[in-house]
C-alpha cells in the first residue's frame, strides 16, 4: 500500500487560500479572496493541521499555528504513526483523526475531545483514509481496506457502534486532498466510484441512488 503523505503538505485551506490569492492577482480583481476572507470572518473557522507529529491550530490569514490543547500540542508517533484527513466536528468540540500505522497495516479511528484531551477509539481496522462526520452528527462514513487501487466504504452510527460496509471495493481516492466522500443533506453520502463518477448513498434507504 502506497503510504499517505498528507502530513508533509500544509492543510487544505492553506493552499486554497494561496490559490485565491492567486487568482485574485491573475484577474487583476480580489473579490473571490475578499469573499473568502468575509465567509472565514463571519463563520469563525477553526482549522487544523497536521505538522511533522504533531496537529495545531492554524489560521489561514496570518499563516500562524498554535498548539491545539492551550499549551501544548497533541502528538503522535512520526514515523510510524500518521495522522490522515483531521475533521472538527460536534461544534468545534471535537477533532476526528484517523491514525494510522502502514509498517503493521492498521488503521485507528479515533475522536478526541478538545477540552479534555480524551480520547475515544471507535474502531481498529487496516488503514483508514477520509474520516467525515455526517452534518447531524450521528454517522462517520471512511474508506478501508485498499485493493487494486479501490477502497471500500463503511458507515460507523455513532448511537449503536455499529459499522457497515455499503460499498465493497468499488469507491477512487486521488490525490492529497481529494477526500472521495463528502456528506450532504438528509444523510446523503457522495462518493466516487472506480470510474470517477459521482454516486449517492442514501442512509434512510439503505442503498445507493
């Protein structure tokens, strides 16, 4: 399995940022990186990131990171343990991580709660990439189980602890920062298929659309 290299890079919304910046220039207009700014403003973003072995804060405006528990950072062990695709969830509260370890082909997920600095295992599988908690916070959905360049996905219900796989081996992954799934509204699950078309899982149907 080709290891993830995610944590080399700076997050996601570091790089979109230079990409509007950029393009404001190009087009000799900086309304897209002014609307960028606003929507960051009034939304109030938190944003992690994942540096060598250890995940911060990191604020996209001013480039700066600080650690994510007060006065100290959360590590992990580089370079066998890496950390893939880290989400805020449950109103900032929490940070979903999936930790992997690729030399013993196991994967961890794991949420930890930013006011303690507890940790909650979920599940223990082989690696695991593009953890995302659905919008009503009641599901994860991530990819598993790497074979002939496809994945599988399963959805964790955090009520019950009971997992399922709804798509065997059939889900692309490309890229850094192409997560592959994304949830909608109603529990909808988008994924990419192995021909890189774009297919919907329903929850309350049990089955793809």
């Amino acid at each position: 399995m080709k290891k993830s290299t995610n944590r080399n890079f700076p997050n996601l919304f570091f790089l979109v940022l230079l990409i509007l910046l950029t393009t404001g220039k190009a087009f000799g207009d900086n309304k897209i990186y002014q609307d960028f700014i606003k929507d960051y403003n009034d939304n109030k973003w938190k944003i992690v990131v994942v540096q060598r072995n250890k995940i911060k804060y990191g604020d996209p405006i001013s480039g700066k990171i600080k650690p994510l528990f007060g006065n100290r950072d959360y590590t992990f062990n580089s370079p066998v343990e890496s950390v893939d695709c880290p989400s805020l969830c449950f109103n900032n509260n929490k940070l979903l991580i999936a930790k992997n370890n690729y030399f013993d082909n196991i994967g961890k997920l794991i949420l930890i709660d930013l006011k303690t600095g507890t940790e909650k295992l979920l599940t223990v599988s082989k690696p695991i990439v593009s953890p995302i908690i659905s919008r009503d916070d009641n599901y994860i959905a991530y990819l598993s189980d790497y074979n002939n360049l496809l994945y599988s996905l399963y959805i964790l219900d955090l009520k019950s602890g009971k997992i399922e796989t709804i798509i065997d081996n059939n889900v692309k992954h490309i890229g850094v920062y192409d997560t592959a799934i994304s949830w909608g509204n109603n529990n909808q699950l988008f994924y990419s298929d192995k021909d890189k078309n774009i297919k919907v899982f329903v929850v309350a149907l049990a089955k793809p659309i």
